[in-house]
C-alpha cells in the first residue's frame, strides 16, 4: 500500500489505516503480463515498486509532508481484495481497514534520499504526461532502494522522524 510519513504516523497512532476501499498494489494478472517474470519475489519487488510510484504522487499532493516515500506491506484476506487491472498494472482494492497487527513491514526512502523524492514528486504528472525530462527525475527516484522496517519497528520510526 503506497503511504507517507503522515499516513504512517497516523497508522501507528489509530492503529488502523481507513478507507474504503484502499488502493494498494499486489501480484495480479496485469503485472504478471506486463513484468513477463515467474519469479514471485521478482513480481512482488515489481508491485512494490508501483506502490512506491503511487506514494510519490501521494508526496506531491501533500506539500507539508517529509519527502520520502512509503510502502506498506500488508497481509489481508483475498476475500477483502479487488483486482483493478483496468485501473492500472497491480492495481487493487482493499474493502476493509488494514489494522496495524496486519502489517508485515514498511519499506521507507532514507533521510538522504529527500532531495531526490522531492524533486521526483513534483515531476510525477509531468513524467505521466510523457515529459521525458520529468521522468529522468521519477527514474532517479526508483533507483534508490527503499529500507525495511518490521512492523514491531515503525513506532520507533516514528518517533525517529
């Protein structure tokens, strides 16, 4: 699931992240085919990174918010999951509130990385509209990695920030 550093901090603070449905990002068929790769890490590390690309569009509508990118990994109930591959590649919906003991860990930009994600962020929908300049910036930001953080860690990590 893309978030920020608001959205984690208000998911260690309410214990929940709420809406219905959320948008989050998981191995479908439409990633399978356009990631042409068996491989289960591979595809998963791919929907990552299109969550990752989603929160740095969540980044740029949220001006006052650290700019660093991140990426909830949650484990829900298929039941709960809608695939939305018409929406865009990995794209699915969420129909129940992710409570905290569901997530597996967040994988967040590093402090460093800020100025690399904030001018990535504000080039996201010029790089959408085909700006090839623009897109230079969001590739500079997928090519940094993002850190781990067990789910136990992130009131750490929050205070931290």
């Amino acid at each position: 699931m893309p978030s920020t550093l608001s959205g984690l901090r208000q998911l260690v603070a309410d214990g929940a992240v709420y809406g219905s449905p959320l948008t989050a990002f998981a191995v479908t068929p439409g990633l399978r085919d356009w990631y042409q790769d068996d491989d289960i890490e591979e595809l998963e590390y791919a929907a990552t990174m299109e969550a990752a690309r989603s929160s740095l569009r969540a980044l740029d509508d949220d001006p006052a918010v650290p700019r660093r990118r991140v990426v909830l990994a949650a484990d829900v109930p298929d039941s709960s999951v809608t695939i939305r591959d018409d929406r865009d590649r990995g794209v699915v919906e969420i129909g129940i509130p992710v409570t905290l003991d569901r997530i597996a860990a967040a994988h967040v930009d590093d402090p460093e990385a800020e100025g690399i994600i904030a001018a990535a962020a504000a080039a996201m929908l010029a790089a959408d509209l085909g700006d090839p300049d623009a897109q230079d910036r969001v590739d500079d930001a997928e090519g940094l990695g993002l850190s781990w953080y067990a789910s136990q860690e992130l009131p750490i990590l929050i205070e931290m920030i």
